[in-house]
C-alpha cells in the first residue's frame, strides 16, 4: 500500500466508459485546464505522466482533459478537509460532478468529496492518528459495507485494536475502482484500464 495522491476529476457520465475506451489526451485543452485552475502561473511542459501516479509535488500540476473526462493533480487538493477547498476546484463549468480524492499510505490517511451541480453531497476523511476529520453526507454504496463491519481489521494479540472500524487505503482503493474504474494498487482484472497507460501531462509552475 505505497499509494500517494491528491486529485480532483470532473465529469458528466459515467468516467469508467470514457477510461474504458482507451481516451486521447488533448494537450491543448489539458494546458487550458490548468491555466485556468492555477491563474497568473507560467508552466513549463515536462515529460509526460500517467494516472498511475497523481501525486504531484510543490511546483508541479498534472493534468489530463479526455474530453469527457478532466483530471487534475495538484497539491492543493491534499488537504484534510476537501468540503473546504478553493470554490474554483469544483466550478460546474467543469462537469456537473466534481470528485476530489486524496490518499496518504505512510500515514494511512484517506479522504474524499462529491459535489453534483455546485452542491456538496458527501465529503469523508479519515485517518488512525487523527480520526474521522470529516463525515459530512449520506454514506456512499461502496462505502456501506465498510461501517458495517465486513472489512474489520482483526486485532492482533498483545496489539492495540486498530482506531478504525477499517483500515482507510482499503477504502480509498475501492472509492477509486467505484468512481473511475482503476486503483493504483489492486486487482488489474477488475479495472476498466490500467493507469499506466494512460498519459497525463506535467507541468513546472513559475
């Protein structure tokens, strides 16, 4: 479980069908996308990425417009409460849903949001140090069968019992398969594409 991230994805279908058939990234657009989102910056195009990793550091942004599809990676959107980032991250112009996730492993931190049509649905983020942060919205399908114990972690003898009723990069690992159809750790047999494959653009920020 080494996966790092911090993402926002905007869409008006279901992302899994645009992934699913093997998109084009549209650099033009990507470079738009990211111009618009970090204003008054200057980028500098770097080789490109792929959505197996959307961790960028401070400094860079990387972003992916598919058409149907956006994604954008930028530190930003890693902080603990996502219900509280920057209005211009969830503009509607954008997609009518905008989902936000952000993921730590060395921490154990999972956190992630929906908002559909500008309106806030569910935020959650969690962590075993810090507890839930946020809980706000009803609780997702995928989610269910985590707060009602069927992934519980198992207490080992002379231990701690772990301070969460699941352990967060699980759920982290299934929000991203429910959503977008991939992980960044997990069962290629189940994923709409590997992430691997797909190319993102990098870009330096000046």
């Amino acid at each position: 479980m080494g996966a790092q991230a911090w993402f926002a994805a905007y869409f008006d279908e279901d992302p899994k069908d645009v992934l699913r058939a093997k998109p084009i990234l549209n650099r033009a657009a990507s470079r738009e996308l990211a111009e618009r989102l970090i204003p008054s910056a200057s980028l500098n195009e770097r080789a490109d990425g792929s959505l197996g990793f959307l961790n960028p550091d401070k400094g860079e942004v990387f972003v992916g417009d598919f058409g149907g599809l956006k994604i954008i990676a930028h530190e930003e959107l890693g902080i603990d409460a996502l219900s509280k980032i920057d209005p211009r991250w969830r503009s509607t112009d954008l997609g009518s849903t905008t989902y936000v996730h952000a993921t730590h492993s060395i921490v154990d931190w999972c956190a992630f949001s929906f908002w559909q049509n500008g309106e806030l649905i569910r935020a959650l983020s969690l962590a075993p140090d810090s507890g839930i942060i946020e809980d706000i919205g009803d609780r997702l399908p995928f989610e269910v069968p985590y707060w009602n114990g069927a992934h519980a972690l198992e207490d080992e003898d002379g231990e701690e019992p772990y301070p969460l009723p699941f352990h967060p990069l699980d759920l982290s690992a299934s929000a991203l398969l429910d959503v977008l159809g991939f992980q960044f750790e997990g069962r290629p047999s189940d994923w709409v594409c590997d992430p691997m494959d797909v190319p993102i653009a990098h870009f330096e920020i000046r």
